[in-house]
C-alpha cells in the first residue's frame, strides 16, 4: 500500500503544459489512475492567488505561478461509503437518513465519504432533476445516525441556518443507555456547561431491557457531543460512545440517533414533520 503523502508543488511554465495528474504522478511516482482517483474523491487542491479549491478534473488547465495540493491517505481513500436514504425531497431543501459512520463534510484528505457530497453527485440520478448544490446548514457527528436536513439555494441555506441559530428547529433524538434510566423523573432537565457555554438538554425514560434503556432526548441547545457528555455525567453513558463511556468494551456503534425533525418551513411556510422509519430505528 503506498504510504500517505503530504505535498505541494508550484505550478512553472513547463509543468502548465501538462495535466495536473500527470504532474503530480511525476512529483509523487503515484501513479496517473491513482491521482486521478484521488481528484475525484477531493484529496487535491488548487491554490490560485487568493483562491483554493478541490481541483477534480485531471484536465482543468493550469498556470504558472499555481500551486498544487495532495493529500493522499490510501487508507481514506479506499474506505466504503455508507449510503444515506432520501425521506423528502422538496427542492429548496431536502431530508435524509445518515446512517452510521458518514461524515457531514469533508476535511483536506477528500469528501466523498461526506453525505454533502453523496447528495450532490447522487441526488439527481435519484430525483431525475438537474444537478444542485449542497448547503450544510447542521451536523451530525460521524458516529450518530438519523436525520439531516439538506439545502439547495443560498437562500434557503440562509433562512435554514438562522431557524438553526434561533432555535425555530424541534429536534428530537433517541439513545441506548447503560443503566435503568428509568430512576430518574420524566423530563429530566440537564443544565451544564459544555466546553465552557451553557447547555441545556432535556431526557425521558422511554424503555428498559436488563442492562440497557432506551431515552428520548430534546436538545435546547445544540453543543458538539452535548448529549453524550451530559449522560455520561448523570452515570448513563450511551452505548458504543467511545470518547465518553465504554464504547471499546461494548462492541457496538454508537447508539444515538436523530430521530424527529419538526418545523415551518421558512420557504414555504408549512409545518414540516420528519420521522425516522421503523426500520432503521435504535432497538434495545
């Protein structure tokens, strides 16, 4: 397997005469097929003055003076890509089901293992409408499933982010607990700080079977892995969380999932609600 390569190289009046694949094949002894590959699962990049972009066409002409980026990992790049399920398909905006283990945006090393990018190379194969943009306007951790709103306009990624920001979305999530979760009242407000801001979640016992519960979460604010941090300070870490609880012991992904997504649509003005189907929901 070759090894990861980190590297960068300026672009002279003789290498503008070539394709980018074929200059970094030289620079790296990588070969074209491989680089080519790697351009199209977005590994390399192309600075140009004050601009830097994923460059995915082999033949996109080069100048002198621009740089090339590659980020080649051929572990990253040969991973599987868990498929996401369209649930709504409303055209400003559209609805999915990330499943386990795919990302929400990419990072240097590529983005076709991001569901941004799925959906913008896939959802016109589904829907048989033209090519849309993808505007991400909320995350999932990479570990959690569920439900993952879409948009496809700037505007509507603009009315979107700001129902996001003011709250306006009822998001509800559901998670596989250690311990008998149901110990605790109904409605049970969790009020702490996460990474130094407040945080404010709220959980309700909704089965219990041996060692394990299954609750139902409300966020009230939306903190990176508030709800894993704050059930595993109540002493009920989610199963399979492996920053938080015991998630190398327990043998399963994680189990938390998004599992209702209700709102007015700022575009249309309709109430909206999105639920998981019963297939893919969390069992005890």
């Amino acid at each position: 397997m070759t090894e990861i390569i980190e590297t960068r190289l300026t672009i002279d009046a003789d290498s503008c005469q070539l394709k980018a694949s074929q200059v970094l094949a030289n620079h790296t002894q990588v070969s074209q097929a491989k680089i080519k590959d790697a351009m199209q699962k977005g590994a390399v990049w192309l600075l140009r003055g004050k601009s830097k972009q994923r460059l995915r066409r082999a033949s996109k002409a080069l100048k002198p003076g621009d740089t090339l980026e590659l980020n080649y990992n051929p572990q990253l790049l040969n991973q599987s890509v868990p498929e996401p399920q369209l649930i709504h398909d409303a055209v400003d905006y559209s609805v999915w089901f990330k499943p386990y283990g795919l990302y929400c945006q990419g990072s240097r090393w590529g983005d076709f293992a991001s569901i941004n990018r799925w959906v913008e190379i896939n959802l016109p194969k589904l829907t048989n409408t033209a090519e849309r943009p993808v505007f991400l306007v909320h995350r999932l951790d990479r570990a959690t499933s569920g439900l993952m709103l879409l948009c496809h306009s700037k505007t509507a990624a603009r009315l979107f982010s700001a129902k996001f920001a003011e709250g306006q979305m009822d998001k509800r999530y559901q998670a596989i607990v250690h311990g008998d979760f149901s110990n605790l009242p109904p409605e049970y407000k969790v009020e702490q700080e996460v990474d130094g801001k407040p945080s404010c979640s709220i959980f309700s016992h909704v089965d219990h079977n041996g060692s394990y519960s299954l609750v139902d979460v409300k966020l009230l604010t939306g903190r990176k892995h508030q709800i894993r941090q704050h059930l595993s300070n109540l002493g009920y870490p989610i199963v399979g969380d492996r920053l938080y609880g015991n998630g190398a012991e327990d043998g399963r992904d994680l189990q938390l999932q998004s599992v209702s997504l209700q709102f007015t649509c700022p575009v249309s003005h309709q109430p909206q609600h999105f639920t998981v189907a019963d297939q893919f929901k969390l069992r005890l």
